[in-house]
C-alpha cells in the first residue's frame, strides 16, 4: 500500500447538504466498531471490541453511547479535550459539526466507511474514514479537513482518531528508549488526569518515545491474555498520543500530529489529511494485538516485502566504521560468501571528493566516491559482489549535509535554518538538516538515488540514515506567515520524495535507518522493506530491545546482526557466539563485524547459523509470533516463537538472560500449535563442538508443548535453544 499523507488538493465546499442519521457497524473478521449519528449530530461512537449483534444490544445494556467519534472544541463536551480545533479566518475558534453523508467504498481488501461532517456555521468540510480491513483484524482512521473559506484557517488541533474505552483497571504499554536503548515496553495504569507521550525531535520519532502504544483493558498487561486495543499512528515525524480520564466512566484516547509549533496553516480551498491511525482489537493479549498489526504490516504496512524474507547480509559498519576501501570491501564479500550470506552493505565513508569522509565531520551532501578509497569506483564492487555470487548494497543519509561539503558551499540556502540566527550543529559538529519542504531539495534527493541505480543498476539494497534531529527551526523556502507548517511539510516532501523513488525502482530494497531504530514507525515502513532495529547489537540487550520492537513490528522488518565482542557499546560485554547468533536468528538476521578478527569457533558458529536459518527464515521472517517469557518478567529465561500459517511449523526461541546458583527455570510452555497434532523437535544452530541436547529428535502432542512445557537444559551462562517444530 503506497499512502501520500496530506495532500494539499483544491475542493470545493458541501454548505447546505442535507443532514445524514443513522447507525453503522465497522466490521473485521473478529472486530467491530459501532458508530451512529442522529439528526443535526456529530458522529457518536458506541463500541470497540469483539464483535456484537450492533447498536440495540450496547443501549438493552444501558451502556453510554453518545461519546464524540472525533470531538471538536465548540461541538460537545466542552471540558473535555477536543480532538480538532479550527481558528477561522474571522476568529471564530469553534465547530459545530453534523454528519451530512455517509457513505462506503469498497477496495480488493477492505472497505472505506467515510462520514461527511459540515460546520453549521463556516464553510469547514470533516472527513472522517475508517478503513476496515477483510482479512486482518485493523481498522485505519484518519480525517480530511476542507477549507472553503474565503481565506487561511489554521488547524491547532488536528488528530487522526479519538477512541472511548470504558473506565477500570485499564493500563497503557508503549514504546520508551534512547539511541542504543530503544523500545523498552513501559507499563503503567490509567489513573485522573491526562497522559501524553510525545516525540519533538522533527525528523525521527521513535528514539525517546514512538508513536504507537497498547491499551490492556482487563488490568495489568499480560502477553496471551485479556483484550488489548492497540494503535500506531502512521507518520514519521512529531506526534502527540494523549490519555484523558475525567470521568469515572470513560477514557477518552487520542491520536495525531503534534500541533506544538505547528499549528497548520491551510489556504482556502485546500484540504488536509491527517496520518492514519491504525487500530487493533484483540484477546489474546499483547502477543494477539502484536499479531494482528504483524499481518496487518505483511499484507499492507510496510512494502513490497510482505510474505518475501529478507536477505542475510555483512554490514561493513561495526568492523570498519569510516575505514573503508577497495580491498576491505572486496576482502568483507569474500568472507559473508564463504558463511553463506547474500547481501555485502557498505555503510558509512565511502563518498566525498573534495571532503572525502574520513569521520563524521564533512561530506554528508557530496554524494560521489572518494577515489583514494575506492579507485575503481562502484562498479568494481558490484562486479566482486556478483563474482562471489551475492548482492551489493549502499549506505547513505541524503536528507543531511555537513557544512564541510561542497553542497553546503553552493546551497547554504537549503538548509534549515532561520535567518540571522546561528546555526546549531548536530552528529560531528557540521551536521545540518536539508530543508525537505523545498522542491528543489526534493528533487536533489531523489537525484542521488536516481544517479546511484541509473549508473550502478546493480546496487540491490540501500540503507537510508538519518542521523540528525530538526535543531534549526525554520525554512528559507516556506513563506513567514507559513514557517509553522514546517514540521509537517518536512516530512510531506519527504514522502513525496519516497513515492517518487519507489515509483521508479519498485524492487529496490530500502533499509530505514535512524541512528539505530529512530525510524521504526509505520509512518515510513509503506516506503521501506526494513529499519535497523538498533546501533546497539550487544545480544544481551538485543533480546530486550528486539523483544519490545516487535510489539508492533513484524520480524522481517527487523534487522537483526550477529556483533563482534568485546562490545564497546556495553562497556566491553562478551558473549558467546551461540548466543549473539540466536538472538539475531529471531528477526532478519545479519553480521556486523570485521570478519578477519573472528576466531575459528566464531566462524564456523557463523556458518552453521546462517545454514540453519536459511531453513527456519520463512516461519520466522513470515510467520505469526508468540511471546512467551518476558525478559522484563525476570524469569531468568526470555522465550518467543513463531508459527506458521499452517500451524505445522514453529520455530522456538529460548535465552538465559541471568545466572546464578540454585536458579529456577520456569518450563518453556509454547503457544499457537494444533493441541491434537504430534510435533518433532529438532535442535538448530548447535553450538559448534556439542551434540544436540537431549529433547532433539523427541514428538510431543501440541497440548503437551502448550500445557506441560519443555524443561531446557540451560545450565551455563548465555545458554541459549533453537528449535524447529515440524508436524
Ligand atoms: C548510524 C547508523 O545507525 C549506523 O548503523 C551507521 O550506519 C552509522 N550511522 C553511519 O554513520
């Protein structure tokens, strides 16, 4: 699915249509969401949840059904938070919305049920959509905004959906982190007041806080039980994700672009749509929300990779870091062919003439091979990569510019800024970021991966950074009394630049990285086939920050790489090989360091890893995922599992992540298999030097695996099982 936020186009205003009434059932195959409308009304929403008979059984159960679907500031509900507010270009800072039409459109895999709401007294047309899907259990809200007025309004509420939950033990669970830290699952019940959770950094928005978040309705959060609404606002840049309880009936959720200093100013006759907000119902607890969102991503969230597994590759970035050159390179392919890998990356270092990058101080910008590292420029790369029988990949971060660069010598102009005040300087003290709002810079970035394929139609996958956050606030191309549009506009031309490279190279492989999982959001996953899930690949924390990530997103988008130890980044960590691979086996599995340094033990761990995960790779990159052991529940083991559609394959993950004496070990009880089918267990990825452990080779029922458990031998330190699970 290929979505373009925001679209700016002329239409004309509907004052005068006639009123719309009525009740409609929002269906999917387990879920329903019930609106209604009565004369002269706004859109009322009654229910979220598994699906019921409809409106008349919610009233015959006395339940409260007259909650705005999408609360504006002047409608109803004065005291609470609206979820749109206009500033009219008289001053008038109200809306008074009634639905005036209703109407469905129906797609190959879902269908569109679009309300139109009219303003009873200025011409301001609201769209509201829900798009419900027939295959999976998501549905996807956004809203338009029309400005038939004579002149600008400006838009200082504007979110994409609003959701009512009844009050109780109700408790939120969305994603905290830091660069290196990412996606720590943080739980915490819904008490008075309002709770925001917010990303202001402008150009990434999933370090810190990310827009996606889960709503455990029956009391403290638990993986395969109780029902769960889960929601990913699908947008990359600022968002804000609001909680409101003030009643004792009801929280009142709501979801959309941050309007801090962007206010959105919209010219008459344009109208503006927000990001979609995806939603989920499940009961079967966090683990069924995440499933759901995962099918969701693999038919239509993220591109064309769907049920396709990714490629196991080398990225030159942890074993060379700017130290680049022909013979390395060529040197780094020898060594991912001989494991058994498809893909060599070079990341970082390889362009600048003038500056040629040495560090991260210069070049960004300067998108043409340094010749002293690379002589033979691209094509001698992609011609060993072909010889060695795998594919090349390149890195770049074409958003950004260093102020050593020669772009910035001859477009000073294009970068954020504000005139007369001094620029703040980001990664490497020269970091600034491109002003996307601007048409030509658009056209810039869509040159530098253009050049790159036009001339190097071999390159076969690219990994996008972006390594910096907006510090500069302000465009030299956006009109004055339009700079709060930039935040939004930003990364409207972003996306329009996206559409533009996936429209003329559909099968390129586009990796979305943000100084680690910055980017990991379904804002930008329409766009690209993967994100780098962290630049930390210390695999003790992996299990941690893979564990959270996949909360929302599915394994085959999550780049996974086996490290190099002792790990600077964990103060010098080692862990075994086993270990490192096991962990990178449960998403898109790949290595991320200098081959040369690897002792045999780790080669030939590598190997063996690789071998078996070209076996497991399509349960685990497509398959359905269940947690089952938290390593935030410190249990001393962490454990996951994916299964096939067929439910005849699995494939189980298990890691010690503490040790000590006298440990208890809880039994591994599995999930997501037939209770009446016989499975055989296999060991995978056996640890070089050992046989594999006792239970390899065993049948046991599915109500067996799912009711007794396994009792693994985990008795080391960075123990670690994989098993295939086959009927
Ligand atoms: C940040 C990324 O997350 C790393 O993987 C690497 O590509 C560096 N940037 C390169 O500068």
């Amino acid at each position: 699915m290929k979505r373009l936020f925001l679209l700016l186009l002329p239409l004309m205003g509907t004052l005068g249509a006639a009123a719309w009434s009525g009740d409609v059932s929002i269906e999917t195959p387990n879920t329903m969401l019930i609106l209604h409308a009565g004369e002269g009304q706004d859109l009322r929403m009654a229910y979220y949840g598994l699906r019921v008979t409809g409106l008349q059984e919610l009233r015959n159960a006395g339940a409260d059904l007259n909650s705005s679907a999408l609360p504006a500031f002047g409608t109803v509900d004065m005291v609470g938070l609206p979820a749109l507010q206009v500033l009219h270009a008289d001053g008038d800072l109200n809306l008074e919305l009634r639905v005036d039409n209703y109407e469905v459109k129906a797609e190959s895999a879902s269908k569109t049920h679009i309300f139109t709401m009219q303003d009873k007294l200025q011409p301001v047309t609201v769209k509201v959509f829900y798009k419900a899907y027939d295959g999976v259990d998501i549905i996807e809200t956004w809203t338009e905004i029309v400005n038939a007025e004579k002149k600008a309004i400006t838009l200082k509420r504007y979110d994409s959906g609003h959701l009512v939950m009844r009050q109780g033990d109700v408790w939120i669970t969305h994603m905290h982190g830091n660069w290196a830290a990412e996606a720590e699952p943080t739980s915490e019940p819904l008490t008075g007041g309002v709770k925001t959770i917010r990303n202001t950094d402008g150009t990434r928005n999933a370090h810190l806080d990310a827009p996606e978040v889960m709503v455990s309705l029956d009391g403290r959060p638990q993986e395969n039980s109780g029902r769960v609404i889960g929601a990913a606002l699908c947008w990359s840049g600022n968002f804000e994700l609001r909680f409101n309880t003030i009643s004792h009936k009801e929280h009142h959720f709501y979801a959309g672009i941050d309007p801090q200093s962007s206010e959105y100013v919209l010219d008459p006759k344009q109208k503006f749509e927000t990001p979609h907000l995806a939603l989920t119902f499940s009961n079967e607890g966090l683990s069924g929300a995440s499933r759901n969102f995962h099918r969701w991503a693999r038919t239509e969230g993220m591109t064309h990779r769907g049920m396709k597994t990714g490629d196991i590759l080398l990225n030159s970035w942890e074993g060379l870091y700017f130290d680049i050159d022909e013979a390395r390179m060529i040197a780094m392919m020898d060594d991912i062919s001989k494991f058994g890998g498809e893909l060599f990356v070079m990341d970082d270092g390889w362009f600048g003439d003038k500056y040629p990058r040495k560090d991260d101080t210069s070049s960004l910008g300067d998108w043409v091979v340094d010749k002293n590292k690379l002589p033979g420029g691209l094509g001698v790369l992609t011609k060993a990569a072909r010889e060695r029988g795998i594919k090349f990949g390149i890195w770049i971060e074409p958003e950004m510019v260093n102020t050593k660069s020669e772009l910035y010598e001859h477009h000073p102009e294009w970068v954020l800024q504000t005139k007369g005040r001094e620029l703040k300087l980001g990664r490497g003290g020269t970091q600034l970021v491109l002003d996307m709002t601007n048409p030509e810079v658009q056209d810039f970035v869509f040159k530098i991966v253009d050049d790159l394929l036009t001339q190097n139609p071999e390159i076969a996958y690219i990994k996008w950074d972006a390594n910096a956050s907006i510090q500069n606030f302000g465009s030299l191309y956006l009109p004055k009394d339009r700079q709060q549009n930039l935040y939004v506009d930003y990364h409207l031309g972003l996306l329009k630049t996206l559409q533009r490279i996936r429209d003329k190279y559909p099968d390129i492989v586009i990796q979305d990285c943000a100084s680690g999982g910055g980017r990991a959001n379904y804002g930008l996953l329409p766009y690209f086939d993967e994100f780098w899930t962290s630049d930390n690949t210390d695999a003790l924390q992996r299990v941690f920050i893979q564990w959270g990530t996949s909360l929302f997103f599915p394994a085959n988008a999550m780049a996974c790489h086996i490290n190099h130890c002792p790990y600077w980044n964990t103060g010098g960590r080692v862990i075994p090989i086993k270990f490192r691979c096991d962990v990178a086996m449960s998403g898109r599995l790949g290595i991320e360091l200098q081959p040369k340094d690897m002792t045999d033990e780790e080669r030939q761990q590598t190997s063996t890893c690789m071998a078996d995960y070209k076996q497991l790779r399509q349960v685990v990159q497509t398959g359905d995922l269940y947690r089952l052991i938290s390593p935030y529940d410190h249990k001393g083991v962490s454990s996951l599992m994916y299964v096939d559609d067929s439910h005849r394959q699995g494939v189980l993950f298990v890691y010690k992540i503490d040790n000590y004496y006298d440990q208890p070990i809880p039994r591994i009880r599995l999930a997501g298999l037939n209770p009446d089918a016989t499975y055989t267990l296999t060991e995978k990825n056996v640890r070089v030097s050992q046989k594999p452990c006792s239970l390899s080779g065993k049948r046991f029922t599915g109500r067996f695996l799912m009711e007794v458990g396994l009792e693994l031998p985990l008795r080391e330190e960075y123990a670690s099982r994989v098993f295939f699970i086959e009927n």
